[in-house]
C-alpha cells in the first residue's frame, strides 16, 4: 500500500446522509473478483442518469469540484459490509473519506485497503460543507501523524481517532503481511527465546 502521512489537497463534497454500499457500488457490478475497474462504477446510479449520460446535478461530475478527499455526510458506509465499497472509491482516486459517523465493517474496510476514514464532530463537517460550497477550490489538510484535519484557509482544526496499529500501517504503507514481515526479527529472537525454555 502507498503510504499516508499528510495530505493538502482539494475535496469534492457530498452532503447526503446515510450512502450505503450499495449506493458507493450497485451490487450487478460485484462480479469481479480483483479491485480493477471498480472506481468507473463508484456511485454509479448517482453519476449516470437512466440513459447512461452524466448526471450533472451529482457533486462528483460538477466541474468546479476535484481532488482526492471525499467529504459525506452523516452514517457513510452503512448497510452491507462488502468490501468493494472501499475498493471503489480508492480506485476513483479519493485517498481519504471525511464524514461524522462510518459505520464499523465500512471503516474497517477502508482502512485494509488504504482508504483514510476521517470522522470529525457533525459541527466541523458543517464548518467543511460550508467552506467547499463558498471555496470550491480550498484545501483541507489531513495529517495522519499528529491526527488532525484543518481547512488550510482559516486553520479551523480539529483531531480525529483512529487505532493505534492502523495508523502504523497507513504511516508505512503496511497491509497485515508487511506489519508482520517488519516485525520479523522481533519474531524471531521471541521464537528462539521461547525453544530455550
């Protein structure tokens, strides 16, 4: 995985509550067995209309809005827990997802496959709503080190969680095998310490 330390970049905003995994990724298109080609799926029912044109109306065709950070409204990620929703939105190219709740099989998933999950009080996604729709082009910044998402402009902030060996991995770009592999001569000594018992 591409390691994530700190991100300041543009955001595409999408303010509708409780999106779904079906929504993030229809299930007629959960035929593939590898992660290639999801993102040109990615809200598909949302991005296309009836005959297959873009829907201008949906925030992710708006042109005056771009960039690697999604922010959502309230309960992203709810319903199934199929993990092609993060496979979809990583394929788009969003590197990380801002909303006030992730439902917990969504977060999870995300954060397996490289996919931040940002959740900020329902007060600062407002203050984030607020600045993309008067700024489309602002930035926020993401920094995973110190935990904490700010709006470059005014540098409102505010700290974010997220568990302690998921950020390891996201710091060093880790999946579960490479944690392990990196911890492999620790490993060791405590297999050899353990046969001299």
């Amino acid at each position: 995985m591409e390691k994530f330390i700190k991100l300041t970049a543009t955001a595409v905003p999408l303010e509708t509550e409780n999106i779904d995994t079906d929504q993030i990724i229809p299930a007629r298109f959960l035929k593939a067995t590898d992660k290639a080609g999801f993102g040109e799926n990615l809200f598909r029912d949302w991005r296309y209309t009836k005959d297959e044109n873009l829907n201008p109306d949906f925030s992710l065709n708006n042109p005056s809005y771009a960039g690697p950070i999604l922010v959502a409204g309230d309960n992203f990620g709810c319903g199934s827990s199929r993990e092609h929703a993060a496979w979809a939105l990583k394929a788009y190219g969003f590197k990380v997802v801002v909303s006030s709740y992730f439902a917990d099989i969504f977060k999870g998933n995300a954060l397996n496959n490289g996919l931040l999950p940002v959740q900020v009080s329902p007060e600062f996604l407002e203050k984030l709503f607020d600045y993309l729709n008067s700024q489309p082009s602002g930035e926020i910044i993401v920094d995973l080190e110190n935990q904490q998402i700010s709006i470059k402009d005014s540098g409102e902030a505010e700290n974010f969680e997220i568990d302690p060996y998921k950020k390891t991995c996201m710091l060093n770009g880790y999946d579960d095998i490479d944690f392990l592999l990196s911890r492999r001569n620790a490993i060791k000594k405590y297999e050899d310490k353990q046969l001299q018992i």
